[in-house]
C-alpha cells in the first residue's frame, strides 16, 4: 500500500476495462487519473452569435400564422413536396421564418408579400428541413448540401426520411438520428426497414424499438446492433423484462458495447445470471446511468486502494437500493472529508477496503462544520474514526451531533496545566488560570520543562510567575528557542538579563527581527539621528509602519542627499557594520544587479529597505 502515500488530493480512474482488471491479485488496476469532478458544473462557454440570435427568434402569433400558411402553399403548390411534409416544415423551422421575413419589406398583407417573395426567390429547402427535423441552424449548417436546393432533387434522403417516419419515430426526433447516423440516410431502398424489423427477433415490441433507434442511432450503422443483442439476450438470461428495458430508454445516448463490457466484467466477479439480473434491477443506474461510465468509476475507485475481487463482488451483492450515481458522489465526498480532516491516505484506504457501503449510504456535513460542533481538532476526530468508522453515521446530514467526550489522554493533559498553574501560585478557577489554559500550547511537563529553563537562566522563580500571568504565552516556544533568545540578548546584545522583567515580550519576537531593528537603531545612534536611550521595547516592539516612519524616511533623505552612487552608499553601509545583517540578505532575496527594478518595495525590514530604496533612487 505505499502507492496510498502518494495520494494527497483525490483521484479517480477515467476508465476500468475487463480485458485487464485483477490479471494480478495483488497489483492496482493501472489507467490514467484525473481529479474527481463528479457532477459539478461545467464552465460557462461563451455562446455564438447564431446561438444568440436562435434563443432572440420570436415572431407575433397573426404574423407567423400568414407567413406559415405563405410557406405551405409554396412547399406543397410550387415545389410538389407531399403535404404532411411541407406542413411539417412550415410549421416547425421558426428561426428560418424568422430569416424569411427579415428580407421582406414592412408590408401590412405578410401572407400576399411571401407569396409574392417566394414566386421569385427560390428557397434553400434543406434549411427549413432539417429544422423541422429538430436540429438547431448552428447543427445543420454542416449537412446544407453545396450543389443542391430543392429536397426532390435527393430522392434517397426523402425516402430514408419517410420509411422512419412510417414506422413511428416522430418526425422532430429524426434530426438525432440524422446528426449522430448520417450514413443511414444513405442507404439503398429497403435496407433500414430491414433494419428496424431485425429488432423484432430479440422479442422488441414496435415502441421499444422507436425509443431505442432515438436514444442509440448508431445501432442502425454496419453490425454495431450485434452488441445490443447481446445485451439483450444476457438480460433476457437474467430474467430481466424487456417492459423494464423500454423504460431505461429515456432518449439519452446509450454506448451498448460499454454496457455489454461491464455485464461481462460483473459475470467474471463471479455474479451469477439470476444475481445480475437482481442487482440491475435493484440499483437504479447500474447499468444505464451514463452507459455504464458511472459504475466503472466505482469500481476504478475502489481498485485504486486495493481492493480485490472477493471484496469488489461483496460491494456489488450489497449496494443499496440508491441510485448508483448517488452511492459513488456519496463516496467521493466521505472521501474528500477524511482528507479535509488530514488523516493519512493509508488509513483510508482502509477504511475504504473495509467499509465500502458506509461510505456509499453516508451524507455528511462540512468538516469545518462538523469540527466545530465536536468542539474537536482534526487529529482526535481521526482518531475516532479509525477505532470505530461507523461513527461516520452520527455525522451525516439532517443527524443531531454531539459534543465528543472529552479524551482520557486530553483530560491527563488538562489536569497536569493545572497542576502546574496552580503550583506557579495562581488560584484555582480564577480567570487569569483559564486565559493560560486557552493559551497554553503542548503537554503539562513540556510546559514546566520551559518553565525550568527561564529560572535556570537566573530569574528568580516569583518572577517568572509573575511574568507568565502577564504572559502566559512565552511557555508556547521549544526550550531550545527560549534559550537562544536569551544567550542573544545577554551575550549579542549586551542587555541584562533583568531585561526580560520590565520586557517580557521580547521572547515572543524572533531572533532575525531583534536583529535587523537594533541594526538599524545602532547605526542611526552611531550618526546622531535618535535618542541614544530608547528603550529596547520600543524599538522591537513598534509596529513595521512606525518604524519606517520614525527612523527610516529621514535618513533615506539624509543619505541621497550626502551620498550620490551605489558604491558610496554601500561603502558607508559596509563602514558602519550594515552590510553584515542585511546586505547579505538583500542580494540574496532581491538581487543587487536588478536594483533599477525599484526594490524601495520590499519590506523585508528596515534596513534593507533603507538599502534598497536609495540603490533605485541613485545612478550605478
């Protein structure tokens, strides 16, 4: 399971195919991955303007009228297309009207006017045909024949067109049939009857195969129906109704190879005709839910931690009666929580191998929300639900969640802080020991092992237990940082160590900060330009935007003023020890040779500001 360790965001196999699923028992399937999107929002795509101007058609109901009868006298009296197809087309290619009346004058009399029109423009007829046929102008524009006009000039696709609608499939459906199957339309007398009929054989009632050609055109190309036959006849092995068939096909695209390659994979788990036939029916989904895809997502999923075959077949013997779309973004979303609570990938993926149907069933709530309501950090919720995953019920949505009971390991924890609080003389359930509680960050005796190394270092017991009143929050650091702080402020500095009484947030700044400021504070000391006596306080402690104001802006006139090339300021620089603390710094993070780019920007501290403004104010 070390592959697990490399997960960190989720992932989810495009494709799991059964040509190569479990050929090792012990290896993970191995497709290309992608970060789960499941059913989320596409991205917005900007429309087209042939787009825009279809959803803007709108013609007035009298004038529409008289243009549709215009349109139906010429179709029908002039061009001799059979009646209920020109009807058809005047009746059902609004964004063509549209266009058709657009070019006529502002005329009171619109049915006399198209007529009059019509006698001496010619129309384009395959426009008007395709619309009625349900495609949209964006979607025919690529089958408008380059050479021909008029519809009786391609015999071949007007019969095409009738035999499909003789048999039953309504007349704005064959548009589909026509965008995903043009071959079709092509063929010789005859053929797509032949075709239609050869349904009937798998026992396939005239409206099953109506809705079955809509949703799935291809079926009428070369052998591909050989597929669905297959499917049919496993189903019919499985004792699933053709009545239940019809009803999945509810005019959405449907791949039969895929469904007939997942059969397959689920007879190779070991499920038994009579078991298939139970779970298809069962499970909403299973197998029509985007052809298949849905499922093998699942089953992507499951294998990528691990999963084996006796385990994967238990899944499929116990889904739920959910739909299967519901159960994997169920899934994904447990999946995406133990994540957002940081547990480690390889403990999920055990508890995803172990509890497959839980993580399925459950709906949960946020995890920020959920922490909050647990009044519990992120590694204790792990925690529980590693000793005990069906914990992950009480969390689901529309569930009462209860604060969790305070741990053994955390009450111990809780009680030495208190013991030591109390040892340092503060009184017992008094608001000064719960402001330390809040604060105090680790464990009781890391907490008096700190506490040990300020009185080692020379300050007297009472004092730092005075401090720590104040100042709970200096026992927040390692020893190793508080001891650094105070050998650099009595060994590097030069301050007594009585220092840290009158100023004890001076162990709550960091060592480059200390540094930098009394730098600079020298440096100014050293020219004369600030009070020599300042307490360290106040000049730690002032905020960023105060330093620069009170020490930096004058002395950056100062120095222009003085100095008029880089290299005697950095001489000046070098002289008075500067260069030590932040030059080196400086050309590292910013470097020198790109001072023209204006490095008066950064504000990494005073003096390299100091630095870097006046090298972008000054020739080389």
């Amino acid at each position: 399971m070390n592959h697990l360790q490399k997960l960190t965001t989720p992932f989810i196999l495009k494709w799991v195919s059964s040509d190569y699923a479990f050929n090792n028992s012990k290896t993970i399937l191995r497709a290309s991955a992608e970060k789960v999107r499941f059913y989320a929002t596409k991205k917005k795509i900007g429309k087209s303007k042939l787009e825009e101007e279809e959803e803007e058609c709108h013609i007035p109901r009298a004038v529409r009228k008289e243009a549709q009868a215009a349109l139906l006298d010429y179709l029908h009296s002039t061009r001799s297309l059979q009646f209920m197809d020109a009807e058809h087309m005047s009746k059902n290619s609004p964004f063509f009207l549209s266009k058709l009346l657009q070019r006529l004058d502002n005329e009171t009399d619109i049915r006399r006017s198209l007529t009059r029109f019509l006698r001496y423009h010619p129309l384009n007829e395959f426009e008007p045909f395709f619309e009625s046929m349900g495609l949209k102008p964006c979607q025919y524009l690529t089958f408008l024949p380059r050479d021909l006009m008029f519809l009786n000039d391609d015999q071949r696709l007007l019969d095409s067109y009738h035999v499909l609608c003789n048999y039953g499939i309504s007349r704005n459906k064959i548009g589909r049939i026509f965008a995903e199957a043009p071959e079709v339309f092509r063929y010789d007398p005859g053929v797509i009857d032949l075709k239609l009929r050869s349904f009937h054989g798998v026992g396939l009632d005239q409206s099953a195969v109506v809705k079955l050609v809509i949703a799935s055109p291809h079926l009428l190309i070369g052998n591909v129906h050989m597929d669905f036959f297959e499917v049919v006849e496993k189903m019919k092995r499985a004792g699933v109704d053709y009545s239940w068939i019809e009803d999945q096909l509810n005019g959405n695209s449907i791949h039969w190879s895929q469904l007939l390659e997942l059969m397959c994979f689920l007879n190779g788990l070991g499920l038994t005709d009579e078991q298939l036939g139970k779970i298809i029916c069962q499970v909403p989904g299973l197998l029509f839910d985007c052809s298949g895809r849905t499922t093998f997502f699942l089953i992507g999923f499951l294998s990528k931690f691990g999963i084996e075959k006796p385990e994967l077949l238990d899944v499929f013997l116990h889904l739920p009666q959910i739909p299967i779309k519901t159960f994997v973004f169920n899934m994904r979303q447990c999946y995406q929580f133990l994540i957002e609570i940081e547990m480690p990938v390889v403990e999920i993926g055990s508890i995803v191998r172990s509890y497959p149907i839980l993580l399925g069933t459950c709906v949960l709530k946020k995890a920020s929300s959920l922490l909050s309501i647990l009044n519990t950090g992120k590694k204790r919720l792990c925690s529980v639900i590693k000793e005990n995953p069906e914990f992950l019920r009480n969390l689901v949505r529309g569930a009462k969640v209860e604060k969790l009971p305070i741990a053994e390991e955390e009450l111990r924890s809780k009680m030495m802080k208190t013991k030591f609080l109390l040892d340092l003389g503060f009184a017992e359930n008094s608001s000064e020991m719960e402001k330390a509680l809040k604060v105090f960050r680790g464990k009781g005796v890391e907490l008096q092992e700190r506490f040990d190394c300020l009185v080692n270092a020379g300050l007297g017991r009472k004092h730092v237990a005075s401090v720590l009143k104040t100042h709970p929050q200096i026992l927040n650091q390692r020893k190793e940082v508080l001891e650094a702080k105070i050998e650099f402020l009595v060994n590097k500095l030069d301050y007594p160590l009585s220092t840290l009484l009158s100023f004890p947030s001076y162990l709550n700044y960091t060592i480059p900060r200390i540094r930098l400021r009394l730098s600079m504070y020298n440096w100014l000391k050293d020219q004369g330009k600030v009070d020599a006596t300042l307490a360290l306080s106040t000049i730690i402690a002032s905020s960023e935007k105060l330093f620069m104001k009170a020490y930096f802006q004058q002395q950056r006139r100062i120095i222009l003023n003085k100095y008029t090339t880089r290299q005697e300021i950095f001489e000046v620089l070098w002289d008075q020890k500067i260069r030590h603390d932040c030059l080196f710094n400086f050309e590292k993070k910013c470097k020198i040779n790109k001072a023209e780019e204006g490095f008066g920007s950064f504000l990494f501290n005073p003096a390299m500001n100091l630095l870097g403004s006046m090298l972008s104010s000054v020739s080389a």
